[in-house]
C-alpha cells in the first residue's frame, strides 16, 4: 500500500523534546519500511493543532481526498495528538471517516493505533480517548500562561489596554505600568458627575462630552455606546473586571465608588422595562433545534406539564403536525442513550486493561521529555556557578551578572513547570479516563436524581447537536463517550 507520512510540531519547545520534523520523519521511515508501506510523499510543517485555522492542514486533507479516489492510501502519523490536539477539529472526523470507509487508513506510529474499517469498538474508544487526552494535555500546558495572568491579577495589574483616562507606559527597568491620563482624567470624571445629576440622556451626555474634547484614545469623538460603556465599567473607581468578575487593581481611581453607584442607579432607572419571564428552569432549554427551519425548540407549561415547540423565528418553519409534544418524550429518549452507557463488569475491567496497555507508548514519551528537561537544568546550574565565578573575579559585571541570571532563572521557572506537567500527565491518564468510564456507569442512576439545571449540565456534557425532527430527538454524542457506546454495542453482540 502506498503512504503519506505528516510530521507536525507547533512550537520551540516540541522541537527540543525529541518531537522535531526529523525525528518524526526517520522514526515514520523506518515503520513504513518496517510494514512495507511505500512513501510517496512526505509531508512537514509548523502549525498548532489546536487553532480553527490550519491552512498546511487543509491541504493535506484535500490531497489525501484526491489520492483516495484512485487507490487506498495509508496516512501516517507519529502520535495522535500530531493529528490534532481539539476533539471538535472537523478534519478529524474528516480523515475518521474515509478510513471507516475503507477509502485511506490512518497510521499513528508510536502510539502502535492503525484506524480502518477493520478495529473493533475497544479500538475505536482508544483511539476518542486518545484525542481527549491530547486536548487535556494541551489545556494543562496552556495553564501556565493562564497561571502568570493570574499572578498579575492578584497584585493589582491591568494586563490589556488602558481605558480612557490612562495611559499604558514602560518604565525604565521595562516592566509595563498605567498612569493617569492628565489630559482626559478630568473630563471622564466630569462625565460621571454630569450624569448622576439625572439632567442627561445618554445621547445628551455623549454630544456634551464631544463638546467639552472628549476624545478616545485614537483621538476619535466618543460615541454614545462609548460613553455608556464608560459609565458602566468599574476600573473607573478601582475595580477591574475580568471574565465577568471584579479585582481591586493597584492604579488611582479616577471617581468614587459613591459616584459610580449613583451613575448605576440612574443607568438601571433609565433602562427599566417591564416584562415577565419565567425563572422555571426546564431540562432542555436552549438545548434543541428544529431540523425543518434550525431555530430553536423552546419550552412552556401547560396545565401543569412540560411541552416544546418550534419558535418558528423565521416564519418559515413547515413542521405544523410536530409543533407541541411533552418533556416526558425528549426524556425516554435521554434514558436509553444513558442506560446504553454502562458495561457489563466483564467488559469494564478489559475495557480499563486495554487502556493500560495502550498508554505504554505515551508513558515512554513522557519519560524522555523529563530526561530533556533534566539535562535542560542541569546546564543552567552549570552556567550560574560560572558566572557567578566570573562575577567575583570581575570578568563581567554587577549589572550584567543580574540581567543574566534573571533570564537564567526565568528559563529554570519554565523549565520546572514543563516537568510539573510532563511528571502528572502519566498519572492524569488514568484519572480522566477512570473519571469518564465511572460517569458512563452511572449516568442514568445520575440524572435521575438530579435538579433540572443539573440534568440540563450533564445532557451538555454528554451531547451535542440536538435536534428535534418529526418527533424524534436526534443528537451526537461527545468524545470519548461515543466510543464506551459503541464499545457496548460490541459487547453486546459477542455475548450474543
């Protein structure tokens, strides 16, 4: 069989670990060889499997159709996560497809995974929990950076651009600060105490500040939104807000916190309306669409019961017969997919068995990237003693020295924080997919008891993409669950 074989890295840091282009490359080469597959093309490029956009990607895929209409091919990979890093890439399910097909077969060599029309249901969740833990490991990576903003977050630093009445500036050691813009500080105060006279619409204040040169900081005129934005945000009085919640930040506040919740007041009084909506939470709320229009299915009570029905948003929706029907069929629909979830005992422990041996490969990987890293700190150990040494016999100076061993010891922080991550990852394995397979178990006997927002969170967890059509609730299940589904349904018929 003739092969494609795709080397991939994304960052410095791969490169370093042993996960460079030619490292993949040789070690892809010598399997081919190895299984007599020839290669006709080798394919290598820098690209983050974790973005939407992945353009070398998407070449590759059109290529691979291509090749596929004429004969089956074998698409090689070094590890999985070398496929993608996001358990929602499209092109995943793209390349999945065509190998179940029986058109292409995808080859993950380290991993020892071959996917084609030809693996069993223990496979098929192998290769989801795969993926799943690839994005899992890419998430933990991400937190260090996560990490740093937090630090700043706790000591009062403003990590975007400075609002209107600041100014973001570098000071002389390089570090980032905001400072009070003395040329719009005073206006901005003047906005708020204009406002909280109650004398101003929005619209008003807007044209009255364009007047007094309120300008934002590309020196346009505010607009109405602007200033209510303005009006609205908290880091005006010491607070900023960040994904929704307030931190004191450590910058002069440009009006009082008595002022701003005065504003607020007459803000909320202004854009008072009345209208009623129901508190009730219902199970699927937000959940459903209408596969005849695509708008939403929406609930309401009658008489004491639950039913849904198109909003019909678009006035087009042609599903007159299957307009109402009762919560109570959605939910024998949800209790099948979750009672089709559990295993028997037998199939659980070989299920977790095979796992285990699946992971072997991993777990060599892990193992060399913390033998890198060690060499890593070992060698900056090494260059601090000499430069130390080179400090006291004056071959480089006080200043110098300092700067050094800062970077020095910025590298060292990064370094012990990859260990951090690389030393659980083995360990992590084992807890996300023990987590997972003890939820599938117990999933129905979960929902049962629980509180309609609870059910609504474990139906979002579990499921995507329902949709309602001719009475009939349809939807996808979610990576890896679909595989302990699929993996149930081969069970089943070996017992049988």
């Amino acid at each position: 069989m003739k092969s494609i074989i795709v080397a991939r890295v994304s960052t410095e840091e791969q490169k370093e670990a042993g996960n460079s282009l030619p490292a993949q490359t040789e070690r892809m080469m010598s399997y081919c060889k190895r299984r007599e597959l020839e290669v006709i093309k080798s394919i290598s490029f820098d690209e983050s499997a974790y973005k939407d956009k992945r353009d070398e990607f998407d070449r590759l895929v059109i290529l691979v159709q291509k090749l596929s209409k004429k004969e089956k091919v074998a698409v090689c990979f070094d590890k999985v996560d070398r496929l993608s890093r996001s358990i929602f890439d499209k092109r995943v399910n793209t390349l999945y497809e065509m190998a179940v097909a029986d058109k292409i077969e995808l080859h993950f060599v380290s991993d020892g995974q071959v996917i084609n029309n030809q693996m069993s249901a223990t496979e098929k969740f192998q290769f989801s929990m795969s993926l799943g833990l690839a994005k899992y490991y890419s998430d933990a990576i991400s937190d260090n950076v996560k990490r740093a903003y937090e630090e700043k977050i706790k000591r009062g630093e403003w990590i975007g651009q400075a609002y209107v009445g600041y100014l973001n500036v570098t000071l002389p050691d390089e570090s980032k600060n905001v400072i009070v813009d003395e040329e719009r500080a005073f206006l901005v105060k003047r906005m708020f105490e204009l406002y909280a006279t109650t004398s101003y619409s929005m619209k008003g204040l807007a044209a009255e500040m364009k007047l007094q040169g309120l300008t934002s900081r590309a020196g346009v005129e505010v607009s109405t939104s602007q200033v209510q934005a303005m009006l609205r945000n908290p880091f005006y009085y010491g607070m900023m807000r960040i994904k929704g919640k307030l931190y004191p930040h450590k910058y002069e506040p440009l009006v009082s916190k008595y002022l701003f919740d005065k504003v607020q007041e007459h803000i909320d009084g202004y854009n008072r309306q009345n209208f009623k909506r129901t508190n009730k939470p219902y199970i699927f709320r937000g959940l459903i669409k209408c596969s005849h229009c695509g708008c939403a299915i929406t609930p309401e009570e009658q008489k004491g019961l639950i039913y849904y029905h198109c909003t019909n948003y678009h006035g087009n929706c042609p599903s007159k017969q299957d307009k109402w029907f009762k919560e109570e069929e959605l939910l024998v629909e949800i209790k099948g997919f979750l009672q089709s979830l559990k295993l028997e005992n037998e199939a659980l422990e070989e299920l977790k068995k095979e796992l285990r041996a699946t992971h072997e490969a991993e777990k060599e990987y892990y193992e060399k990237s913390l033998g890198n890293i060690n060499r890593k700190l070992g060698a900056i150990d090494a260059r601090l003693k000499v430069m130390y040494t080179d400090r006291l016999d004056g071959r480089i100076t006080t200043s110098e020295y300092d700067t050094r061993v800062k970077d020095y010891k910025k590298e060292q922080e990064d370094l012990l924080e990859q260990y951090k991550e690389h030393s659980t990852g083995d360990k992590n394995f084992y807890i996300t997919a023990n987590k997972i397979l003890e939820l599938s178990q117990r999933a129905w006997e979960l929902f049962e008891n629980s509180e309609p927002q609870e059910k609504t969170q474990l139906v979002s967890f579990l499921l995507q993409n329902l949709v309602l059509e001719r009475r009939k609730l349809l939807f996808e299940v979610k990576t890896p669950f679909n595989g302990i589904v699929e993996y149930s349904t081969y069970s089943s018929v070996l017992r049988d």
